[in-house]
C-alpha cells in the first residue's frame, strides 16, 4: 500500500509538472446568473420594458436569460427565441460572410473596389489611392457620409443593393488607410454589393447560406422590424406612457437591419470561441485577431470587432444602436457575450454594458482572463499590408471632428462640438486645456487620458487621431477657416450686434418722426433690419433643425434634399438678396449720409459678408463646398 501511494504521489507531481498540463479551474458560472440577474432586476420595468443576454463559453451557455415584455402595448412576453432589432451588430455577420467568400476564393477583399462599384471619389490626385475591401472592413475607407441629414429613402425596395448605392453613391472624400472612421452605412453596403455580385444571390441569401444557417442562427434575418407575434416590438418614451418607435428599416440591410434571437446571438458566439466551429478557422482567426491599430495606440479592428477593454480586460466587441446592443468576445476567456434592451431610451444602454463590464470583470476573477490596463504610452501601432505606412506630422492647428460629412447643418454641429485648437510648447503639445508629452513614438503625444497621434496622407493633409474619444469621434480632420469657431462666434455675434443697431435705429427714427424732429438719413433701416433678422432666423433654424434631428422620434423628414434642408436654402437666398440691396443702397447713398453712417458701412459689409459666408457653408451639399 505505501508503494501504491508513493507511485500515485510521484504521478500526480509528474503532472503537475508537465507544460500545460494543468489550466486553471473555471468557476462555475452559479456567481455570474446571479450578478446578471442582479442587473435584469435593476434595469427590466424601470430603464427598459425588456432585455436578453447570451454569455457563452467553450462547453456551451453559462448564461441564456429573456426577461420582460418583448411588446409592452400588446402585453407580449419576451422570450428567449423572441427576436430583435440589433442595428449595426448586423455588420458582424456581413463582415464574416465577405471574409468566408474570400477564404473560398469567391470574392476578392484586396481588389480596388473603385472602378466596380457605384462609388463618387472627391479626394486630392495624390490621395487617389486603392481602397480595397479591407479597408471598408475595417473603417479605413475614407468614405465621408452624414448621420444627421441623411439621403432620402427610397419609396419602394430596390432590388439589388448596387441599386440602393446607385440611388445615393458614397462618398470618397478623405484619406484611405489615415485614421478608424466608422461608417454607419455606407461600408457595409457597399461589402453586401460585392457580395452579391460574388455569389448572383441576393446579400440576406448569401448571409444565411455561408454564416447564418451553418452556425445554427435559422431564425436571424435581415427583413427588418418584425410584426410575428412574440417579436420585439421597441418602444420609447412619451411623458409616462410608451409608444411603439420602430427603427427605420433602411436600405442598407448589410449594415444595420439584423433581426435576431438571444438563441441566434448564442449560436453565432458559439461558433466564434469553440475549437470545432462550424465556420472555417481562417475567418474565425481574421474575426477574433487585431489587423489594425491607429497610430494613437488605442483600440485597433480585427475586420470583425473593435479592440475594447472592460474592467481592465482585453475584449472584441460591437455596438448596435449607441450601445442598446452590444455583442462581445473575451478572448483570452473564450467567452462570447450578447445583451440587449427592447427600447431607444438611450438610459437603458446602461443595462448592456454593465452586462459586458460583469462578464470581463467575472472572467478576471475567475481566473479565465489576466486584467491588462492601458499601456501608458499606448499600444503598438499595427500597419496592416494593405495600408499605407504612416508618416508623423507636425499637429498644430485647428481640427474638428471627422464624425458627420460636410453635409450643411451637420457643420454645426462639428464646429460646435468636436473643435479643438492644437499648439507646442518645446516638445509637448498643447490641446485645450492638455498638456501632452512625447511618447517615445513618433508623431504620437501622452497624457493621464490618452494619446495623440498626428499623420500625413499623400497630398500633405494631416489628420490626428485621439485614444481618448469612442469611435465616432476619434479622428480629426483641418477645419476650414469658415468653420473656425472664433470666425463663426463672432460672425452670428456681429450680426446679432447690427441687428440691434438697426432696431434701435429705426425705433428711434420712429419716435424722432412722431414728434416731428429731423431724422438722420441712413442707407435703408427697413433693409437693414429685415437683412439681420433674417440672418439670425437662419442661425435658429440651424439650432432648431439639428435639435429635431437628435431628439424627434422619426428622422424620416429629414433628409439632405428634404423641406427642412431647403427652407434652409430659401432662408439664405433671402438673407443674401437682401444683404445685396443694402449694399446697392450704400453704394447709391453715399454721398447723402452723415459722418457716422458712413463710418459703419464698412463694418456693417464686412459682418454681412462673414455670416452670409457661414450661412452659405450650412445650407449648401458638401460637393458644393
């Protein structure tokens, strides 16, 4: 027996010693159901009438849980087969359908797509460079598109999706390979025509043959909202009661109208982490592996995911809807994760990524996955074959964000919110009210909330990239002078000044006349107010259109050629036909007006002209500009 025992002994330390032969134990997943009950308990009835999450791992779900009302107006329950809008988690499943085409050889993602595909390129001769479908892939395209006044819905379905680009031809108006800029539409769409034309079936067929049907997905499609019973149904807000807010089924399925399951989630994330994937190795390497990283150091793209982390933890993930949507992988875990809410209340975002931040959070304490802060320096910059290598870039100036096209009043917007005015100081470089050091990296500036990076493109353009800001709002492109807010501040301010100079002056010109002094002539006080009045009414129509646009439930009214857009037009058509007869009026007049109404001519043409220039810059397309 002693023998027996020491021969057991020796065995067991034998093991123990050998490489890899002992994993560490995976707890159970009894404290992560009780965690993501915690959170269904918080957020279902109070943020949201509803919510699904999917945690998956290697030996199948550790977590498949529905809870709420799939429809609170019909009082239909959610369930777990219950399916849902997940907005641009669609580009997942478009993204693994090109990458298996081409793993078949199929469809070709390192062709130049420019001469194949409805597709308009305004940029610089020296920027003409390839854009492949890697780039497209990938976010690197360069395409500029707007997300606020958006091209018109077509009336009717078109047919193929080289129909829908032809309606309304992307835009090549940066770049290729300078910087991540997510395209919400357009991209993807794009990546659904080659797939068409790779296959000579329709993009949902093709999805469905090559990735949907073969991971066990059945019921997922691209049909849009769903009416069946037992089906999502989203709703929002209305003062204290809910009403029905569909999401818009647009055009461009390939990017945004993937209608499934949580069983449809589990089983697309099931075959994205198990070793016997029913899809080919290949893809699920090029899905799950970091093809690109901005020169900022921040997170890169795998063609598939974004590169993220959640309590510390390396994730892949992609968002639908801003966050009310959310499927994730923690690689080093092989653990999927899928969340999502049944409303467009954007509160309810909060309920899916704490449902992320737990998984990663549970993975680290479980010892599945090492917590691995942000290098303070920024991780190393990944410059895949297909792009350009980057060139560093002096970065002072003014930039806004890249986030909207030039599209009218989305400049706005830009000027608004996403300018900044960059300086040096030595070898650091100032940025508001940042002081960034040099990394050790060229071209690339640290501080306690990120990096900064500064790139040249082929026809000398530089654009920064920021680590700190979410992918929408990552890249900064050189702001025109017209868009500078200190030009655009004191252009509306200077006409809000002479508006009231010409009010005051026509009140006291009135009160002079009723009690029958002399009035000084002056070059047309009715003119000049009408001239300032319209101009500050286009300012607010600006203000109120990109207000409606953010909060109204429907964007379907308005759209680049749409009434809102052209009363916009109309408005600056008044405003500069009038700031022409006042200046035909001074020019007549000159002679006839006293020495101070003469002085404020020139000042007075020099406000009119500046924000007539603004004015213009909002109301017309970005190919006029």
């Amino acid at each position: 027996m002693p023998l027996l025992v020491l021969a057991a002994a020796m065995l067991l330390v034998t093991m123990g010693a050998s490489p890899g032969a002992a994993a560490p134990p995976r707890m159970g997943a009894t404290g992560l159901q009780e965690e993501v009950d915690e959170l269904l308990a918080e957020h279902v009835g109070v943020t949201t009438p509803g919510a699904m999450v999917a945690v998956v791992g290697p030996e199948g779900p550790l977590v498949l849980e529905a809870e709420g009302w799939a429809d609170p107006l019909a009082r239909s329950r959610l369930t777990l087969d219950s399916r849902t809008p997940v907005a641009s988690v669609t580009k997942v499943v478009t993204s693994l359908t090109a990458l298996r085409l081409h793993h078949e050889g199929l469809l070709d993602l390192d062709a130049d797509i420019r001469g194949d595909l409805p597709l308009t390129d305004r940029r610089e001769d020296a920027a003409r460079t390839p854009v492949t479908g890697r780039h497209l892939l990938t976010h690197h395209s360069g395409l500029s598109e707007p997300l606020l006044v958006h091209p018109q819905a077509p009336d009717s379905q078109l047919a193929t999706l080289r129909d829908v680009l032809e309606q309304n031809p992307p835009v090549l108006d940066h770049p290729a390979d300078i910087g991540l800029h997510y395209s919400p539409l357009h991209g993807h769409t794009l990546l659904g025509a080659m797939i068409e034309d790779a296959t000579g079936i329709s993009f949902d067929e093709a999805a469905a043959r090559w990735v949907l049907d073969p991971v066990g997905a059945g019921t997922a499609g691209f049909d849009g909202p769903s009416t069946a019973a037992g089906d999502v149904t989203l709703t929002g807000r209305d003062g204290s009661d809910r009403v029905a807010t569909p999401w818009p089924n647009v055009p461009q399925r390939p990017a945004a109208t993937l209608t499934w399951s949580t069983h449809d989630a589990a089983a697309l994330l099931d075959a994205l982490i198990t070793p016997d994937s029913p899809l080919p190795a290949p893809v699920v390497e090029e899905a799950t592996t970091t093809t690109v990283r901005p020169a900022h150091g921040g997170g890169g793209h795998t063609q598939v995911f974004f590169e993220g982390r959640r309590a510390e933890v390396p994730v892949l993930e992609h968002a639908g809807a801003n966050g009310l949507a959310w499927l994730a992988l923690v690689p080093e875990a092989e653990i999927g994760v899928f969340a999502a809410v049944t409303t467009e209340d954007s509160e309810a975002a909060a309920f899916t990524e704490s449902v992320l931040e737990t998984v990663a959070d549970w993975s680290a304490r479980s010892g599945l996955a090492d917590r691995t802060p942000v290098p303070e320096h920024g991780a190393p910059t990944i410059t895949p074959p297909w792009a350009l290598p980057h060139e560093p870039a002096d970065p002072t100036g003014t930039y806004q964000q890249r986030l909207f096209a030039g599209q009218g009043p989305e400049l706005l917007l830009r000027t608004a919110t996403g300018q900044v005015t960059i300086t040096r100081d030595g070898d650091d470089v100032l940025m508001g009210q940042r002081r960034l050091a040099p990394s050790g990296t060229p071209g690339r500036w640290c501080d306690q909330q990120g990096c900064v990076a500064a790139v040249r493109s082929g026809d000398g353009a530089v654009t920064i990239q920021r680590s700190d800001r979410a992918m929408l709002e990552q890249t900064l492109v050189a702001a025109p002078w017209w868009t500078d807010q200190r030009f655009v501040l004191a252009a509306v301010a200077g006409a809000a000044l002479i508006w009231v100079l010409a009010l005051g002056g026509a009140a006291r010109a009135w009160w002079r006349r009723r009690r029958g002094a002399d009035v000084s002539p002056a070059v047309s006080r009715p003119l000049a107010l009408a001239w300032g009045s319209v101009s500050l009414a286009v300012v607010a129509a600006t203000v109120l259109l990109l207000g409606s646009v953010l909060t109204a439930p429907s964007m379907r009214w308005i759209h680049a050629e749409g009434p809102a857009v052209w009363m916009l037009r109309l408005l600056t058509l008044a405003q500069l036909l009038l700031g022409a007869a006042w200046t035909l009026r001074a020019a007549a007049r000159r002679h006839r007006l006293g020495r101070w109404s003469r002085a404020l001519v020139p000042p007075a043409l020099l406000i009119g002209l500046a924000v007539s220039v603004v004015l213009i810059s909002w109301a017309l397309p970005s190919s006029a500009l």
